[in-house]
C-alpha cells in the first residue's frame, strides 16, 4: 500500500496585502517580522516541521523578496564569516537547511485563493499536499507538534483531504470559509467529517460557527474542482468553493487543531502576535515583559 505521506507545501503569496497598506506597497505582507523572523518562514518551519521538504511558492508582483529570503546570501555569509560571527551565520544558513527545495510559480493576477493553488498544479503533480497561508501565523501547544504536523498525523490515518478550523464568533463569520460537519468519533474528538463549506456567509445564514483557518491538506483531486468554479465571493476563484465541489466526489475532514492562530492578514491579529511572541522570545522575551508591566494602560 502507498504510505500516506506528505511531501509537497503550497504558500500562496500573491495576495495584494491591501490591509497593509502603505506596508506592502513594495514589500511582500509575508514578509512583516513578528519580532524577528517574516511570516513566511513560520509558515516554511511549520511545514518542514511536519516532514515537508518541497516548498512551493506561488507569488505575484513585488515578491522578490521572499524568493531572496530563502536563497543563498554569498555576501552576507562571506561577511559574518570574515568576522567570525558563526551564531549569526548559522542562523542565515538555518533559513534553508540543505534538505529543503524551494521553488516558485507566478500567479499573474490575484484571482484568488482557489487560482493561485492552481497554479501551482503542475509542480504538486498527482500527489497529496499542503497548503499554508503564511498570514494565519499557527502556534502548537508548548512542547507539542506544529499545527500542520498535527493534521499530516491525521492524514496518515485517514488518506483524506484535511481543513483546520476554529470556533468563530458568530458576528464574524463573514470572515471565514464556515463548515457544517457530523459529530466526531469518541476516539478521535478533533476530526469531523464536513457535509458543507460556505464562503465567508452571514451569522443567520451560516451553518455553524466553524471557521476554516490557513492550513489545509488536499488530495491532487482538488485541482479539477478548482478548475470547474466560476468566480465566487468578491469576484475571486475561492478554494472554498472547489473544497465544496470535492465534497461531493470524496469525504474531507475539518480538523480542530491544538494551538493558537493569530490572523496577521488583520492589524489586530499581527499586533496581539508581536506581542504574545515577543513576551516568550528568549533574547528579549524577560526585557519586554518588564517593559509592558511598566506601561500605564489608561
Ligand atoms: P487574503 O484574503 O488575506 O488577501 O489572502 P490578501 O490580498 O493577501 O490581503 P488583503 O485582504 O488585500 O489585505 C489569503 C492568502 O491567499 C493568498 C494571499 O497571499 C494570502 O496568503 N492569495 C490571495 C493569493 O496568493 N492569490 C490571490 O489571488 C489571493
């Protein structure tokens, strides 16, 4: 039998970050540091975390940067080599281990989510794989596995196209992918098999208040479902309305992972990120603590 593994991540980063502006005006939003390290690379360890090796970027204009970030940096490492800062070289280096490939496909326009995994179709091939938004930045339990080493576990039981979700507040649906789901089994009490998904749905109309976060796991199958939507929601090509076409040719599952999702798409969510990170950082994590507790709030 083939073993169900992973091997192949998707990062869509092609998206115009428009709540970022002027931020991303040149600059990829994958590319804002939470303390010190971009969103992207997050997304990249998390992956690789979960035994991903192949990294797929899908990116668009004024992505540069995120290419250059995970490629070699002759200078930079020929400089702290010269002055002998090996910590700091390390940690370059660190940002691509030598196992890991990276490759990039253009999305020409932002169609949408659904349009930019599709064009990434050619490089996945007829295999499983993942898909990562680096703006939802996913922190496992203290000690515990990654969000997405969580759902590859799940995959390797199940075979099946996997969606991390969480309960939403029900004025905010209109947010999120939501799904309906059947009740989940008593050995495996995060995992749910999904009869619907909806689009970013109104609080009266929506069918629960399970919202989809960035990190999904779908069998090759999806790329023909993306390919039959029209565009949906906002004019754009939504993942979530191939996921629901899927669902009628294969089960999926919704997966209510451990750990926390900060929305870093939103001001809000990367603020409460920079913060919460930045208090557990070891370098500056005692520093910053001290800092807030100082800070008079009214
Ligand atoms: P968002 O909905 O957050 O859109 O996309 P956005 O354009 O990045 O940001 P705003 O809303 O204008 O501020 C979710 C993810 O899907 C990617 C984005 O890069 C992000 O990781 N995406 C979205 C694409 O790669 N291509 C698209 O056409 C749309």
């Amino acid at each position: 039998m083939k073993k169900l593994t992973l091997n192949k991540a998707v990062f869509p980063v092609a998206g115009l970050g428009t709540r970022f502006l002027p931020a991303t005006k040149a600059s990829p939003k994958e590319m804002l540091p939470v303390v010190d390290k971009p969103l992207i690379q997050y997304a990249v360890e998390e992956a690789y975390s979960a035994g991903i090796r192949h990294m797929i970027f899908v990116t668009g204009r004024s992505k540069r940067a995120i290419e250059d970030h995970f490629d070699t940096s002759y200078e930079l490492e020929s400089e702290l080599e010269k002055a002998e800062k090996f910590a700091l070289l390390k940690l370059v280096r660190s940002v691509q281990p030598d196992d890991m490939n990276c490759a990039f496909v253009r999305q020409p326009r932002s169609l949408g989510l659904g349009h930019a995994v599709l064009c990434a179709e050619h490089l996945v091939g007829n295999e499983p794989f993942a898909v990562l938004l680096a703006d939802d930045l996913m922190v496992g339990l203290s000690g515990g596995p990654s969000v997405l080493a969580q759902m590859a576990a799940q995959f390797e039981q199940t075979g099946q196209s996997i969606i991390s979700v969480q309960e939403v507040p029900a004025e905010q649906t209109r947010r999120y992918g939501i799904v309906a789901v059947d009740a989940a089994s008593a050995s495996n009490p995060g995992l749910m098999k999904i009869q619907k998904i909806v689009e970013k749905p109104a609080p009266e109309v929506a069918p629960s208040r399970m919202g989809v976060a960035g990190r999904y796991i779908l069998t090759p199958a999806i790329f023909e479902h993306i390919r039959k939507q029209a565009s949906g929601v906002g004019g754009e090509i939504q993942l979530t309305d191939g996921i629901s076409s899927l669902l009628d040719a294969e089960s999926v599952y919704a997966f209510q992972y451990q750990g926390k999702r900060y929305d870093c798409g939103s001001k809000e969510g990367f603020l409460e990120a920079t913060v919460e990170l930045a208090m557990q950082h070891p370098e500056v994590g005692e520093y910053f603590r001290s800092y807030l507790k100082g800070l008079k709030l009214d």
